[in-house]
C-alpha cells in the first residue's frame, strides 16, 4: 500500500501570503477544510497548529499556489524569501540570487492585484486604488533596499497604499469631484455606500480585519491605534453594515461579502516595468526640480550681497513743523496814492535818452 507524500506545512507568518496570492478568503479557506474561520485565523497568526487530516488539506491548499517565475531566495532580503517559499515542499536547486527588478516584480505579482481590490473597498473608485496602489509601489522601488529587509514588505506596501487612497487632498482633484458608476448587483451598491458612509479609520478597520484576514492587534498596529479602539471601530463599522444589510450579520458572510464586492469590479494593475519606470522619472523630476531651486536660491542670495549696501547710511529724520512764523501777507487793495503812482507810471514814455539819462533836479 503506497501512501501520498506528506506536504510540508508553511510556517504561519507565511500562511496569509499563500492564501492571498490565490484570492481566497479565511471563510473560503475554512469551508474548503472543514473547520471554522477563527480556527483559520489562528493558524495564520500561529497560536494553533492544524493537525492530522486537516493540516495535510490546508498544507495543499496552500501548496497549490503557482511558484514565482523564477524562485530563487536574496539572502539579506526577505521579500524574496517570502515570494520563493510559495512554493511549499518543493526542493529548489541552488540559483544565482536574484536581482532587485526581479524581486520587486515578484513581490509586485504577488501582492498588487488583491491590494487593488481591497483599495477599491476604501475608496470606492476604480481609477483612485489603481493609482494608490501604483504610487505604493514606486515608493517601494524607490526606498527599495529598505523595503527589500523589512519582515513584512507586502504589509509595508499595502499600509502605503491605503494611506495614499484615504488622503484628504483627493477631493481638490477635478477627475475625483464625481462618483463613478456604482456596481450592478443591488446588494453590492448597498454595501459599497455603507462602507463610504463610515469613517476612514473604522472603514480601514473592516477591510483589514473582515476583509484582508488580519488579527486584532495586527489592525490595530497597521491603523496606528489599540487593540481596543480596534475593537470599537470594528463593532462600529459591522454594526452599521448589519443595519443596512442585516443578512450580513455573521462575520463569515460578511467577509464573502467584501471579498465579492472586491472580485466583481474587476480591476487590474500596471505592468511592474511600468511601476519601476514611473518611480525612477518621478525620482528624476524631483531630483531636477531641487537643483533648479537650489541654484535660483543661490542666484537670489548673489545678487542680495551684490546689490546690498557697503556702509551704514542713517535714516533721514522726518520733518517738523514751525511755529510761531506770521502767515505770508496776500495783497490788498490799493490806496489811493498807490494809484496814483500807478497811472503816472503808466502815461510817462519808456523809452528816450530822458529814460536812459534822468536829469537831476
């Protein structure tokens, strides 16, 4: 009697990843086992460890994930450890290590189109989450050998991401003034405008918690807050959601919920390539942009001490007024003897030796 070769169980901090690389949810992941989605949860986060019959079904589910094309570890990053282990129970022959493009568009094929869809359930624009998950990743590329060694690089871009969709400078856009077209299913649009109505920070709760599959203290963490404003948040945001939508009311159907909403906008992403050359001409444009203001300070600053007195001149003193000086006299009329004067002045020749000469009396 031959028995089936034992599969290899990943280790929990990369359970999450597999089960995310094939679009599954922990409700879809539970049904498929046979087991509860907390007990999923548990696995993922390592508090428990699936045994027997059970542990072999979720150890091929998970082995079921396609390998990357070219699955070969970086020793000092661990992205590309963590794309390199989807390939459960598989012995790798020794390759050369691979190179930083061919780590990050693995990481980039591995993570981009689901974060696109959970972006769209923060934002509720296709357009909006393709752009936010592209510019994550070009900050990505960007900060690149800080990224490469973080111990959680797909979490690192996607808190990226979801920062870059909920900012508030968005609504100053002309192209994001407008709705877009909400779903078809009723259902959907329903559940769409619950989400939109609630705060960012509880929305970003839901979608990390029911949503992507997180832990309490590891949506607390990524939303910067406690584990028990995390609970509060997501109480709230469930409450409202069962208010509009009261068949949603197991946590369980709410996850296929949010996972359907996500799958049927049907969005895509760029092409890696692209990403990488988005971030390196936006890391030119602002490279250019502070040497052109750098050399207009510097110019200004030349021509301040240029043009800058050399020696101290003291401000000239505002004037006072005078008193005690009499007005100026206008001219009156003329007495009688003026006149006189005036018209013997007028009648008398002007010209003549007699003008020139006087003769003395």
């Amino acid at each position: 009697m031959t028995q089936s070769p034992t599969i290899p169980l990943p280790p929990p901090t990369e359970r999450r990843r597999l089960r995310e690389s094939q679009s599954l949810t922990q409700a879809q992941v539970a049904e498929r086992v046979g087991v509860s989605r907390e007990t999923v949860r548990a696995w993922e986060t390592g508090r428990t460890t699936p045994r027997g019959r059970k542990a072999q079904r979720y150890a091929s589910l998970l082995a079921s994930t396609p390998a990357p094309a070219t699955p070969t570890p970086i020793p000092t990053a661990t992205v590309a450890v963590a794309v390199t282990e989807a390939a459960v129970g598989e012995e790798l022959p020794p390759a050369a290590p691979l190179t930083p493009a061919q780590a990050f568009d693995a990481l980039y094929a591995f993570c981009a189109p689901t974060l696109v869809r959970q972006t769209y359930l923060l934002t509720g624009r296709r357009e909006l989450a393709r752009e936010s998950v592209e510019r994550a990743f070009q900050l990505a590329w960007h900060r690149w050998p800080e990224v490469a060694v973080d111990p959680d690089p797909a979490g690192w871009v996607r808190a990226t991401a979801y920062e870059c969709a909920l900012s508030p400078w968005h609504r100053f856009r002309p192209r994001h003034r407008h709705p877009e077209a909400p779903p078809a299913d009723p259902a959907d649009r329903t559940l769409l405008s619950v989400l939109l109505e609630l705060p960012p920070p509880y929305r970003r709760t839901l979608v990390l918690h029911d949503g992507v599959g997180l832990g309490l203290p590891e949506t607390a963490a990524e939303t910067e807050a406690s584990t028990r404003a995390a609970v509060g948040r997501l109480l709230h945001a469930r409450t409202a959601v069962t208010t509009r939508l009261p068949e949603l009311a197991d946590p369980d159907r709410l996850s296929s919920g949010l996972a359907g909403l996500a799958t049927h906008a049907r969005l895509r992403a760029a092409r890696p390539s692209s990403v990488r050359a988005g971030s390196e001409r936006r890391a030119r444009s602002w490279t250019r942009a502070a040497i052109a203001f750098t050399v207009a300070l510097i110019g200004a600053t030349t021509f301040t001490l240029h043009t800058a007195p050399t020696r101290y001149e003291p401000p000239v003193a505002p004037g006072t007024t005078v008193e005690g000086v009499p007005p100026q006299a206008a001219p009156g009329p003329l007495s009688r003897t003026e006149r006189d004067l005036r018209k013997k002045l007028e009648n008398t020749t002007s010209s003549g030796p007699r003008r020139v000469h006087p003769e003395p009396r």
